[in-house]
C-alpha cells in the first residue's frame, strides 16, 4: 500500500523515468473558440508521455523517451525540440507513416482534441528499450500506445519487464473513443491495465467515459476494485481526490491564473515524479505535483518553460513540501 507519509526507495539507476507512448505535434488556436472557428493555429511539441520527459527535465532529474515519429518536417522538430531540451534520444524510432498530430481548441476548460494517428502507432518493443528499462526508477504510459495493437503489445512488453526489474509503474487512464480502432472495445482494454500498474491518474472526463457518470468518490472506488494502489482524480476547478484504498484526501485547486488547460495533467504527473524521485513524502509529492500544475496553467502548450521543483512550490507556499 502506498502510505502518505512514507518516501519511495528507488534504487540507483542510470535514469530516473522512462515515458513510452507517443510524441507528437499540438496544433493549438491562438484564440479560445470551441467551433474550431479560429483561423490561425500554432505548432507546440506535445504527447502526454514526452511532454512529462520535457518537464521533468526543467524540474532537475533525468528522462529517457521511447516513441516514434515520422520521416517528416515535424517528425524532424519533434527531435531537435528534445535535442535542445538535452534528452538523448537514442530511444527515438522513425516510421514510415506521417507524425502524429492533434488540433486543439486554446481553453481555459477542457481543451477539444482532433487526433490525427500516423507513426505513433508503430512504436516497437527493441534491445534498447529492454536496456532502458533495466536503468530506470519509473516508467510511465497513457492510453495512446494501447488503443493500438502494435503499440499496445510494445506496453505490455513494458510492463512484464519493469515488474520484474523493481521499476514503478505510472499509467495516465486518458480514455478518449476516437483513439480506438472501430471494433475494438477500448474501455475493457483500459480497464484491463488499471490492476497492472503503480499509479494511476484520471481526470474525472476519463472516468465518466470509463464508468459512466457518478460521483468522484464512486469513480475512485470502481478504480480500485480493478486494483489500483493509487487512485489520484483530478477534478478541474474543484481540486482532487487522492486514495491509496485506505485513506481518501482531498486537495483544493492551486490555480490563479488559467491561461491555457493543455497539459495540466502531464505537468502534475512530472512535478509528482520530481518529488517522490527527490525523497519527499507521497504527500508531499501529490502538493508539489499540483503546484507545478497550477504553475503551467498560466501558459498556452503542454510544456511550458518552468522553474525548479522547489522554486515553485515555495512561489505557492506549500508548507508541507518542506523535506
């Protein structure tokens, strides 16, 4: 069980989180318009898992990324984007097939994804992704990689290796329905995941596509009876729930300023990540994770340019996230 006030004891190893999943290409308007109305777009490196290795890079410990993209222009600035931010990306593979892309709505809500599914697809399980594997203290994936068959036994791969490596596993439950081939039933697949990993964090979207609608707190039962060991629902304004099956806490909204949603959730995955890698409690962690949050809300694009973990949560004052 994961204790709040425990601290997780990683071995040392040659990295500290591993992203697997897909890298890709945010088309995000330059104006908030919900009909898709705006005639302008800008191009922002994105995709759940690698944006969290951009982060957490920015925040102060070492991200290994395992994707793929195309042989194409933007395949070509997701790299250098990783490049720049010094990311090896050795783990990097190119496929014959466009780099994926989702058009988004800029929001101040819940941003509206067009996903367009090329290369990412056809991420692979390789001798180096096994290596990296072997190096790690976490691992992390969302739902990207598994509504496709190809990727999704490259996850599975992942999983049956990280378990038996010590690795912490992180699954981000982002179910969306037009991810998923027709014919397949994308939400029994997810679910089928949910008792294979570490941590998980739903928004409370993901789990009304999962479950339907109900109460957070019912929500947060239905993912522990899959058996998940920590249930973190983020719930927008209204904060979030945090359950370790035993104990639920709840923590109020950091934000003060919300320029842009895209993101948010990936920038709590790397603020909790940094923590718990730093040594600091499970609590302490979930705090500075939603400090860092709040922080990337106040810029448009998933990866925003951040501080260091401890500068921003002194800049919201947590108290708590005092080691």
């Amino acid at each position: 069980m994961f204790y709040y006030e425990n601290r997780l004891a990683f071995k040392e190893r040659g990295s500290d989180i591993l992203t697997v999943g897909e890298m890709l290409v945010d088309m995000i308007s330059e104006e908030y318009d919900d009909t898709f109305e705006s005639g302008a777009y800008q191009k922002f490196f994105g995709g759940s898992p690698s944006n969290i290795a951009m982060n957490v890079k920015q925040l102060g410990i070492r991200p290994l990324v395992a994707a793929a993209v195309g042989r194409d222009g933007f395949g070509t600035f997701l790299i250098n984007q990783l490049k720049k931010a010094g990311i090896e990306t050795d783990l990097l593979q190119q496929a014959d097939a466009s780099t994926s892309m989702v058009v988004v709505t800029k929001s101040r809500s819940t941003p509206i994804p067009i996903f367009y599914r090329g290369a990412d697809q056809e991420l692979t399980f390789s001798p180096s992704l096994r290596a990296a594997l072997q190096c790690t203290k976490i691992v992390h994936f969302s739902c990207w990689p598994i509504s496709i068959p190809t990727a999704r036994s490259t996850i599975e791969r992942v999983i049956g290796e990280a378990r038996d490596n010590g690795v912490l596993i992180g699954f981000d439950p982002n179910y969306h329905p037009l991810i998923w081939q027709r014919g397949e039933d994308g939400i029994a697949i997810v679910k089928s995941f949910v008792g294979q990993v570490d941590i998980i964090k739903p928004s409370e979207d993901d789990a009304e596509r999962l479950f339907g609608k109900d109460s957070p707190e019912n929500q947060i039962e239905k993912f522990l009876e899959l058996g998940a060991k920590l249930v973190i629902m983020t719930l927008g304004a209204d904060g979030a729930l945090v359950s370790n099956g035993s104990e639920t806490l709840r923590f109020d909204t950091l934000a003060t300023e919300v320029k842009d949603t895209t993101g948010a959730g990936d920038a709590f995955w790397s603020g909790f990540y940094t923590a718990l890698i730093r040594g600091y409690t499970i609590r302490q962690s979930l705090h500075l994770g939603f400090a860092v949050s709040a922080y990337k809300l106040r810029f448009t694009g998933a990866v925003a340019p951040l501080q260091t973990l401890e500068e921003i949560g002194r800049l919201y004052d947590i108290q708590e996230a005092r080691k």
